[in-house]
C-alpha cells in the first residue's frame, strides 16, 4: 500500500505543499478539483502538464482528485444536470493530469430502494459512473453518511465499474458508530483509494442532518442543538 497525503492539509501554496510532500517522503498527493488553495478546474491544459511534471519530477504519483462540490451531492434532480456537468470536467481534468480517480461525496443514500431520492441519485451517478469509465477513470464514493451495505447495494444497482469506493474509516466510525473493518470487508471489491484520520463518535446522529448542516454551514450550529456528535 503506499501512502501519501492531501496537498491541501499542509496549508500553504500548492507548489510549496508540493514541494513539503516530496520532502517527507511520501509516495504521493491528492489534490482538490475546486478549492481556495488550488483551483484545478481554472487552469489551462499547460498549466495541468506543468503540475504533471513537477510532480512527476519529484516522484510524486497524483493519487486522486477531490471532485466535491458545494451542496448536497446528487440528491437533487434540479441541480444534476449543472452538478453532472461541472463533476465530468473534473475527470477531464483528472485525466489531463494522468490520473484516474476521483473520490466525491454524493449526498446520504435513502434505505429506501424505492424512494425517489434514490432514484435520482442512482441516475446521476450511472450517467457519471459512464463517463468516467469511458475516459479510464472511476468515481470514488466517500464512505461515511450510509451502512457499507446499503452503498453496495447502491453500486450493485448503478451497475458500472465507472464507480467505486473511497474508503474513509473515521467517516464510518464518527457518523454512524459503526465498525470500519466490517465495512471494508464488505465493500473490498470496490475500494479503490482510502483516506486516514482520527476521528471519534459520541452520540447517534442523523446523517442527512449531518450533511446538510455541512453542505450548508450550518454544523457548529446543529451540534449546538443535539450535544457534539463527533470529532474529527
């Protein structure tokens, strides 16, 4: 397994954190499509291959792209078709830097089969699944705001090897209290790139809450109303 970090946790310019991953070692680096720190999304193709090289230049593999956007993933059919858009210019982007993983929440998936959430979200993501298989790469789904077994069941349904799983341990542990290691036996033929942090659980919570009160800002809030539900 080889280990790297998230250029944009080091908190300083991309090329510096960059410059900071190479020295420590590491194998290599995620970045983000679309954030303050670095805006994948607004560079021209020559700018993408210079990033290439000097990564390439200090052995450097680009690991994943953080493809996560503002709001509630793909649980709104209104904003799919601008959520789809901008989500399928991450993967060129992805792709442009020779890399073939982009890992995404997608909103909290219903239990219900049958609700119309589900279904909007399994269309959305087998139309971007499709996309991203046609151009060599997965989306990775975070792990966290469902059981494993309702996201396998998700990615069973959905029916393309152009999705995958990003699998977060904390996530699972700090938003639904439950045991990871299950998790990744359960999803194991899907996990394509993880990610590793503290994180620990202290009450039950509503994921949809969860996640929207993050999608919205609103999270200091909601734990000031329920007691402090986890901590990362």
């Amino acid at each position: 397994m080889r280990i790297g970090v998230i250029a944009e946790l080091l908190r300083k310019p991309l090329y510096e954190s960059l410059e900071e991953a190479a020295g420590m070692g590491v194998c290599g680096v995620q970045l983000h499509a679309a954030s303050a720190a670095c805006d994948l999304l607004s560079m021209s193709r020559s700018s993408l291959g210079k990033l290439k090289r000097f990564c390439l230049d200090r052995g450097l593999a680009i690991s994943a792209v953080c493809g996560d956007l503002p709001g509630h993933g793909f649980r709104n059919a209104a904003d799919n078709p601008a959520r789809l858009e901008a989500s399928k210019r991450v993967v060129d982007v992805t792709r442009n830097l020779g890399c073939g993983i982009i890992t995404t929440h997608i909103g909290v998936i219903p239990s219900d089969r049958e609700a119309e959430i589900y279904r909007v979200m399994l269309d959305a993501l087998r139309d971007l699944g499709s996309y991203a298989l046609a151009n060599e790469a997965v989306i990775a789904i975070e792990t966290g705001p469902e059981p494993a077994t309702l996201l396998k069941m998700f990615l069973d349904d959905a029916g393309t090897d152009g999705l995958a799983v990003n699998m977060d341990p904390a996530n699972i542990v700090m938003v639904l209290g439950e045991c990871p290691v299950e998790a990744v036996e359960i999803l194991s033929g899907h996990i394509v790139h993880t990610h590793a942090k503290d994180g620990v659980h202290y009450r039950k919570c509503d994921p949809v809450r969860v996640y929207d009160a993050l999608a919205e800002g609103g999270f200091e809030k909601l734990q000031g109303e329920t007691g402090e539900l986890f901590a990362e």
